[in-house]
C-alpha cells in the first residue's frame, strides 16, 4: 500500500463513495418536512464538507505542504469579503437600469 489511503485507486474510489452517500444524505433531507432554516443549515454543512473533502483529495491539496493550506484561507476570505461588498452594487445597479420596452 501507499504512504497514505487516498493516493490509490482504492482510496479515490472509497472518497468518491462517500461523497454520494452524502448527496444522497442531501436527497433525502430535501424529501424531509423540514423547516426552511433547518434545510438550509443542514444541506450547507453537507455542502461544505463535500467541498472540502473534493479540495483535500481531488486536488491533492492533503498531499501539500501545510504553508499552501494555511495561505489558502486568508485568500479565500478576502475573496468573500470583497465579494459581500460588490454584491450590493449589482443589486443597486440593476434597479437604476431603464426599463426596456
């Protein structure tokens, strides 16, 4: 076996396994009378972990040096800080728009 479980063919496929039985999780809570706020919540968190599971295996950032992952996070909220401040100047642009006729 390799160093590490996710380097094989195995491994990839037991990964790849995991992440369908977790959208397969999101199906089923989908189905769920769940409140709208517990739905939301809950298909989030899933969201996230499929994420950063595909993050860490499919694009072998689990296989990097810890500085790039630690490097990644700073970028990541800035990314989503910058764009919590342009988001508001699409909606104000799109109001300010003339009708078309």
């Amino acid at each position: 076996m390799s160093a590490s479980y996710g380097s094989t063919m195995k491994g990839y496929l037991g990964i790849w396994i995991g992440l369908i039985c977790i959208v397969g999780i999101e199906v089923f809570l989908t189905y769920r009378n769940l409140s709208t706020r517990e739905l939301i919540v809950s298909l989030l968190v899933l969201a996230f972990i499929e994420a950063g599971i595909a993050v860490l295996y499919f694009m072998h950032l689990k296989y990097e040096k810890p500085s790039l992952f630690w490097s990644l996070i700073p970028a990541t909220i800035f990314v989503l800080f910058m764009m919590n401040h342009v988001w508001p100047d699409a909606y104000r642009l799109a109001s300010l728009r003339l009708p078309i006729h």
